[in-house]
C-alpha cells in the first residue's frame, strides 16, 4: 500500500491511500504513513528518471543504505511498471519513497537544503565533494541528464564522475547513484570498518 501526500485538488497537507487510476495528484509517497523517525542521512534525487530497471536497482540501493528516494516528474514509466518491482524485488516496502509531478514541487518543499548535482559533462569530480548530513544528491534522467538550466543555475555545485575512455558518454545511472552514495556515507562515518 501506498501513501500520497497530495496536491490540488487535495490540500497540500492531506494524506490518503494512493489507489492507481483516482486522479490523486502527489508530491509524495511512501510505502506507510509518515512517522516521525529520524531524518535519513542522505537523499538521492533523480529527476525525470526514464527506465524502469535503474530506478528499481536504486530503490534497492536506497532500501539497503537507509537513503530516502525522492524521484521527481515527469518520470518515464509508471509507479506499476512491473520491470520497476522486478528490479527492486521485495525490498520496495523497505524504500522511503518521495514522488513530486515536477522540479517546481520538489523545489517548493527543499529547495533550502543542500542539493549536490552530478552530470557526465561537469567539469569538477565527485571526489571534491565534502559531503555533509541530510544533503540531497541530485541527478537526472538516463538519455538527458539534469535539465541545462539546473545545472547552469548551479554550477558550482555540480560534480561528476571521472570516465577515462573518450568512447563512452555517460555511465549507468544505478552505478553512478551506488558510487556517489558509498563515498558519501564512508565521508560521513556511516560505513562499518568490518
């Protein structure tokens, strides 16, 4: 079962179950009612993510890391697509799941917290990134990455992993998500020496 917290016609602050097919507009969802537990320690943003199969590997990533998932709109697939339940397996009920209809309606609820972005053509790598609690590490679809007025708006917060073979553009968006939040967590003393 899902909640949504919802968005005209609903008042911003309601939550109700999200039934396929209602016309609930959402800016969230989780897989329970919220609880006030803790804050994650990190945050992956993917924005206008494409193929099922990557989002549901990083959900996995995100279930075994204790990372909250925000995906942000319009996303290539649906929320039912069975490839996206087949790659993330069981462990959906396990992902702290966020769903916005565009970058507007994330930017109204964190566009005060710290946002690091990450594109194949930014010119500063991953690793001169210090990484700090709750941050929301923010990256874009698999065929055309974050919008260019995002990342010219924020250059200065925009990284990228180093790809050494001029033969390959970009790499895999579950992989490049899995680089960047294990050396954000072992940054952040989050990772077990054993």
């Amino acid at each position: 079962m899902l909640w949504c917290h919802c968005v005209r016609p609903r008042p911003p602050s309601c939550l109700q179950r999200s039934i396929a097919g209602s016309g609930t507009r959402c800016t969230a969802v989780t897989p329970s009612p919220p609880s006030p537990a803790a804050e994650p320690v990190l945050h992956v943003v993917l924005v206008q993510p494409e193929i099922p199969p990557n989002t549901g590997s990083i959900a996995r990533l995100c279930a075994a890391t204790r990372v909250r998932l925000h995906l942000v709109g319009p996303l290539g697939f649906s929320l039912e697509d069975r490839y996206l339940k087949r790659a993330g397996l069981d462990y959906w009920p396990h992902v702290d799941l966020r769903v916005y209809p565009d970058w507007q309606a994330f930017d109204a609820v964190h566009g005060g917290d710290r946002l690091i972005y990450f594109s194949a053509r930014a010119p500063r790598s991953y690793l001169a990134v210090t990484h700090a609690p709750g941050e929301h590490l923010v990256f874009g679809g698999e065929t055309r990455g974050l919008p260019r007025v995002l990342l010219a708006a924020h250059a200065d917060s925009t990284f990228t992993i180093p790809i050494f073979s001029p033969h390959v553009r970009s790499l895999n968006l579950a992989n490049a998500v899995a680089i960047v939040v294990y050396d954000a967590l072992r940054q952040l003393g989050r990772l077990p020496a054993e």
